[in-house]
C-alpha cells in the first residue's frame, strides 16, 4: 500500500511542478493559493505531523484553486493524494516512522523544493528574499509567512454594524467545528463566541493598539465592501494599506465580500476576487436567497483557512 501511495505522491507532484512551471508567468494571480501555501512549508521537516499537515495544505491550496473561477486550464491541476496517508498519520495515532513512510517524506521535500525552484522562486518579489539570498526554505529566497499571523481579520465600517453581525451569525457554525480540533478559546485575541471585533475592547484598552495588534497577526483579511466601506479614511489610509502591504510581503489572503453597490472598482480590490457574485451584492438579495449566499460566503472563507492547516482565530475590527 504505502509503496504504491509513495509512486502516486511523486507522480502527482511531478505532473503538478510541470504545470505549474508552465503557468506561473500568465496564471499568477490566480495561483497565488498555491504559492503562498509553499511559501510557508519547510521542506526539511522531517517529522510526521508536519508531512500530514503540509501535505494537506498543499492538497486543499490546489483544490481552492480548482474550485475558483480560474481558466479551465487551471481546474485540470493534479492534487497530491492525501487521503492515502490518513490511517498511517492519524491524529492521535503513535505511527512508527517505517521506511515507507520515510521515502513518503523524502518525496514530498524533494518535490516542494523543486515546485519552489520552477514555480515560486521565479515570480516572487525582490522584496520577499533575504538580503544574502538564503531563505528558510531549503535556500530558495522564500520567506514564509510568520508563524504569529494566526487571526483572521474582519474589516468594516462601523456603519455596516448590522452586516457584520449577520456575517458573525453564519460563522458561528464553522467556529464550532472548528473548535473540534483547535482550542481557540485559548487566544487571548478572541471574544465570547468564538471570534474577536473592536466591542470586545475593553474600557481602558487603547483601541488603536488593538486594531495595530490584530493586523500584524493577520493571516487573511475579510473585507465587508460598501459605500461607508470605501468613504472610511481610517480604513483608506490605514487598514488596507497595511493589508496588501502585508499580502505582498508575507502572502496574507484578502477576501473581500461585496455587501453593497459602491466604487470599488475604483479602488486596489479592482486586483482581487470577491467572494460573491460582483453582479450580486448581499443588499441587493433577500431572505431564504441572502442566507445561501453568506453560507457560501462563509464555506469560501473557511476553505482558505484550511489552506494552511495552522490553528487560525477570526478577529473583527471596525473603522
């Protein structure tokens, strides 16, 4: 079983380094799931749980990209075979490293080197290699993502107090299975229910500090887009800014959710996809048909998080 696993893991990634080597100058946008999921993995890690969990990421980042409305080129990327290892690297399972397993693991280093080195490492910017030109990933000049970004960071103006809430109240449900596997009432960054906005500031707090905080701990941005969204100068000149600085930087996701019609093509969202029909915007829906599409919403923005496979909480601020 695990040697016939080990050929369909490099088979895959054989296939995927070459597509991926061939769409990487005109698809990069749209592969960035991909790219910033290798940014983060250390392909040296010779330990079990960190094969279970990069293999996963790299599996679901293809996946993410394959769901997306990407060219239908894209949709024919291969996903590196997962599942295979689920009953040899069970959560809580004490599995002694054979040497099956061993290779699985030299395999999948060896091949994330080489999708770094003919996918990665071609389109990432100047700015994101070290200055000797050495990174954490296996000498490429990648820098991965901090580890202490692990929020997930809701912007909005505080004129769309009641969008926010609506939004809180079909992430409730992902929180809690969420919580299943990661204990994130153990953040001290989160509120009561499960994920943290700018209410939860205590008198006393300074509020700016904390929405500072929550920024540098951003791991993706959801942007609730409207009028008052757009009109913010605090939003404007400050959270944005440092948002897609830090998406270019360190490869933090912006998912925005068209909640109003506004100018937003007028704006840096021009450059991403909304999470909802740009046709479609959550005002202009109603009842039974304005809760589909924040469940769907709500599925968009857990599948990123599950992208990287790290413990990830939902923090909310306001401007």
């Amino acid at each position: 079983m695990m040697s016939t696993a080990n050929k369909l893991l490099e088979d895959s990634l054989n296939s995927l380094a070459s597509k991926l080597g061939e769409l990487a100058a005109s698809h990069s946008s749209e592969l960035q799931p991909i790219s910033a999921t290798l940014a983060e993995i250390d392909a040296r890690s010779t330990d079990i749980t960190s094969f279970k969990r990069n293999l996963k990421a790299l599996a679901g980042a293809v996946i993410v990209v394959r769901k997306s409305s990407a060219p239908p080129l894209l949709k024919e990327l291969p996903i590196p075979p997962y599942d295979l290892w689920l009953p040899f690297v069970a959560q809580d399972a004490n599995v002694p490293v054979d040497e099956n397993l061993k290779d699985a693991m030299r395999i999948f280093g060896e091949k994330v080197n080489t999708l770094v080195r003919v996918f990665l490492a071609p389109i990432i910017p100047p700015s994101s290699k070290a200055n000797n030109g050495s990174s954490t990933i296996s000498g490429t000049g990648v820098s991965p993502t901090p580890s202490n970004r692990d929020l997930i960071f809701i912007s909005y103006s505080h004129q769309d107090q009641d969008w926010l809430n609506l939004l809180k109240k079909h992430l409730v449900p992902f929180i809690r299975e969420r919580q299943k596997n990661f204990d994130l009432r153990e953040s001290r960054m989160l509120g009561d229910g499960g994920f943290w906005d700018d209410t939860n500031i205590k008198a006393g707090e300074k509020w700016r500090e904390s929405v500072k905080t929550a920024l540098e701990r951003a791991k993706a941005a959801v942007l609730l887009v409207t009028p008052d969204f757009l009109a913010s100068d605090f939003i404007a000149n400050y959270e944005l800014p440092e948002l897609l600085r830090a998406r270019k930087d360190t490869g933090v996701k912006i998912l925005w959710i068209f909640v109003k019609p506004c100018a937003w093509d007028k704006t840096p969202l021009v450059e991403y996809q909304s999470l909802n029909p740009r046709q479609k915007p959550l005002a202009t829906l109603e009842g039974a048909s304005r809760d589909d599409a924040l469940l769907q919403i709500c599925r968009e923005i857990f599948t990123s998080i599950e992208v990287s496979g790290d413990e990830m909480a939902v923090d909310a601020c306001g401007a």
